[in-house]
C-alpha cells in the first residue's frame, strides 16, 4: 500500500464530497468539474489498487484465506465505485446526481482505509 497516495486518495475525495454536497444543497446538477474529480479520484484509486494486487503477487498482505478474500471484495468495490458513481450521476442529471457523486467520494476513503488495515 503506497502511504502517500492514500493519503491523496482521503484528501481529494473528502474535498470532492463537500462539494458535491454543496452542489446538492444548491439544487445543482453535477458538472463536469465534479466528474472530472470524481474520475482524478478514480485514477488514484485505480493506482493504488494495482500497488495492493503487486503486493500480493509478491506475496505481501493477509496470510489467511478469508482475509485475502475480504481484501479482494474490497479492491473490487474501490475500483468500481468511482466509475460506478459517475454513471448513476449521469444517468439522473438533476440534484440527485450531485448526492450521488457525493456518496461514492465519502465511501471512497473508507474503502481506503479498510484496504490497508486488512492488507497490513
């Protein structure tokens, strides 16, 4: 798990929710700037889900079966939940698009966060 990145990850998505959240509270569809973020958020992500399968192809993370299968569930969900998100938010180009992109920006760092404490 590359520390730095995570870090970004937590930071830029967080900041990408509170916008999103004004967006909403404004009664404002999503812009391209919130997709634009949304998919910045998605690229970082992307990264450190490849940095996390490397590691396990060298033989890094949980030593247990069901801790690698959880960890696998999790690097799944956090490189499809950005792309994911962006779709639903396309798809309701009103307010609810904006919450939309919000919720997938607050996951995102939980993911993170649960990703590292399960790989170790």
């Amino acid at each position: 798990m590359i520390g730095p990145l995570a870090v970004a990850i937590h930071v830029l998505s967080l900041a990408l929710a509170a916008w999103a959240f004004v967006e909403f509270f404004r009664h404002r569809a999503p812009s391209r700037p919130l997709f634009l973020g949304l998919a910045v958020v998605g690229v970082l992500v992307l990264v450190q889900v490849v940095a996390l399968i490397v590691g396990l192809a060298r033989g890094g993370g949980p030593a247990e079966g069901s801790e690698q299968v959880t960890l696998v569930g999790y690097l799944l969900t956090a490189a499809l939940l950005p792309p994911a998100g962006a779709v639903l938010a396309r798809m309701e180009p009103t307010r609810w698009g904006s919450l939309i992109i919000g919720a997938a920006a607050v996951i995102v760092p939980v993911l993170i966060l649960r990703l590292g404490q399960i790989y170790g």
